[in-house]
C-alpha cells in the first residue's frame, strides 16, 4: 500500500511542485492552499472549484489531518487546554489563553523536552522527538476548529489573533521545522497571522538566536529566570552549556542589526532563590553592561506535583517589578492563567507517570 503524502508538512512551494508533478496549472496549487489554510478544509471531495479529476488525483495521494485531540480541559478563566496525540501515538499539549476580544494559542515544537529545567513540569518528562512541519501547523488547526475561525478572519474580528511557540520543547533545537511552519502559518493567502503577533520564546540556546531571529522575524522571549550563572546553572542545566554572557551576546549582536527590537526576558520568580533584591540590581546591571533594549516578563512560579520548589510571595514579586521599573525596563508581572487545569507556564506535560 502507498503510503499518502500529508499536505500539511508541504510548503507553499513544494506544494506547488506536488501539483505540477500532477500535471496541474500553477493556478491550482493556490486554489488548494486556500481550501487548506483559509478555509481549513480537510475533505478534498468538498473542493468545489477543483476539477472531479484532481480530486481524485487527490484522494488517491494525499492527506489533510489534524492531530487526534484525547483530552479538552476548560480552566475557570476559559484557559483551554488540549492533550493531542500524532499518528506514532506521541502527544503533546497545547494551550489557547483567551482574553476579551483576542487570545494566544500556545503550541509546542518537541514531544518532551531535553532542557531540563529544575522548575518546569515538561522538563521532567524529558525529551523524545521533533515535532514535524505539519504537527506544529495542526496544533492551530485544531484551535481554529474549535473556535469555529474558518475561513480565516481578519486581524480585527478573530479570537485566536497571537501564537507564542512557548509549549512544550526547545523550538531553537527544532529550528528548520518551526521555520517551516512559521512560513506557512504567516502566509497571507491562507491562516495569516502577522509575524509580529508571533513570540517564539528559548531557553538560551546561543548560538541559534540570530539565526533564529534572521530566518522567522518573529518576536524573541528568552527565558532568562536567574541575575548570574551560578543560579541559572542550578536550575537551567542549559546554562553550563551556553553561559548568560553567551546569549546576552548574542542578543546585543541581534539588535545591532535591527535597532527597532526589543527583547523580552521571561523571569519566573523562585522563592529565596532568586527573587531578592540583590537578584533585581544584577539584573539591571547585566542589561546595561550589554546595552539591550529589553522589557521583562515577572512570571509567579506554578507549583507542579511533587516539585521541590515554592512562589515567592506577592510582595517580594511587586518589590521585584517596582525595582527593575524604577531603573527603566517595564517589568509588568504575568497574571496566571490555567493553573487549575495544570496549562499555566511551566506545567505542561503529556506523559503520565507510570503506575
């Protein structure tokens, strides 16, 4: 038996090939990607302008799937949260973060993730693949399914309006698929969603940020978390690797580039680990010594099961913004979202424990 190419790991451009490989006109290749990305259609029979002949060409070939959805959890906030699960069986979960007239879908780049991080949930399931093109594209599909946003709205009228690769995985460790993905979730003739409502955050993987940066013009959330590496080592493995000096560096030599740009630092605060006011004036003198324009995002820890770690208490956090603040960076403090239902910031985690 043949197996069936899935269209959604295509390009635009190898999409183009597939259909003149068909003996098709140019002019269908854009009818199809229209069907698929903003009409969000997966049955080729219901592809009203393609000639009966093509569909058949069609359905003999190829595939248009989502991933399989197992689990839906609705937080009392109206976080949403999907448990997703891809043709070999791997899962992953994927998070829409509502708010009044516009929300963010969550979705991940690794089924587990290799970072380890002594504070995030996913770390502690560890790392088992990339995610392909076509499985970090579904994961929007079925967001858009769910909210009923087909064909594709406008900036103005839809509800999924941002995308922020911060689930599961390292998606700078996935790099070309996320790029991939990225192209096709942007372009304009199918699910567009601008480039600039898009955050793709990493936990410091130096030497692929310009990289990063240069290839999906995305915006950069660098999971920073600690003023040092003594304290970044101890809970970001990734630290001894690719010091903080390294992706400061790296990105000074971004912004070189592109003077418009601003960096946002993620920062979850720990209690007595790294949440003093001492950890707060390193921090300020860090930024200055490398000169970046940047903005911090103050995330209260999330407890997890059986994780060693405790919030800082609300005081400390306030004490923590009022201080970077008063120095010039804006360092608002992220509301939590989805904790009942484990969809908040560093709760992620598809694999149950074993029994």
């Amino acid at each position: 038996m043949i197996k069936k190419q899935e269209l959604t790991e295509l390009t635009k451009e190898e999409l183009a090939s597939e259909l003149q490989n068909l003996g098709e006109k140019p002019f269908r290749a854009k009818q199809l990607w229209q069907w698929i990305y903003y009409r969000g259609i997966t049955d080729f029979n219901l592809m009203s302008n393609l000639s009966l002949a093509l569909r058949q060409k069609l359905i003999d070939n190829y595939t248009i799937t989502r991933p399989k959805v197992i689990t839906e959890q609705i937080s009392v906030d109206k976080t949403h949260k999907w448990l997703l699960e891809f043709a070999d069986g791997e899962r992953v979960e994927m998070v829409y973060i509502p708010e009044k007239d516009r929300g963010a879908v969550c979705i991940s780049t690794q089924v587990g993730c290799a970072m380890g991080c002594k504070f995030c949930h996913t770390g502690s399931q560890h790392f088992t693949r990339n995610l392909t093109t076509g499985e970090i594209v579904g994961q929007f599909m079925v967001a858009r399914d769910a909210y009923k946003e087909w064909p594709s709205p406008t900036d103005e009228t839809r509800y999924l309006s941002n995308i922020v690769v911060m689930g599961m995985g390292e998606p700078l460790n996935n790099l070309d698929n996320v790029v991939r993905a990225l192209n096709i979730l942007t372009d304009s003739e199918g699910i567009s969603i601008s480039r600039r409502r898009i955050t793709m955050s990493t936990s410091g993987i130096a030497p692929k940020i310009v990289e990063a940066l240069q290839r999906t013009g995305v915006r950069l959330a660098v999971s920073l978390h600690a003023p040092n590496n003594a304290i970044r080592s101890k809970i970001m493995p990734i630290n001894d690797k690719f010091k903080i000096e390294d992706v400061m560096k790296a990105c000074a030599e971004y912004q070189q580039g592109d003077h418009s740009r601003y960096i946002t630092f993620e920062y979850l605060l720990l209690k007595g680990i790294n949440d003093s006011q001492e950890n707060a004036k390193e921090l300020i003198k860090l930024l200055k010594k490398y000169k970046l324009r940047a903005l911090f995002n103050l995330i209260p820890f999330n407890p997890w099961p059986n994780c060693i770690f405790e919030p800082s208490e609300r005081k400390t956090v306030e004490a923590f913004s009022k201080t970077l603040e008063e120095a010039g960076f804006a360092a608002p403090i992220r509301v939590a979202r989805g904790q009942d239902i484990l969809a908040a910031c560093g709760q992620l985690k598809s694999k149950m424990p074993k029994a």
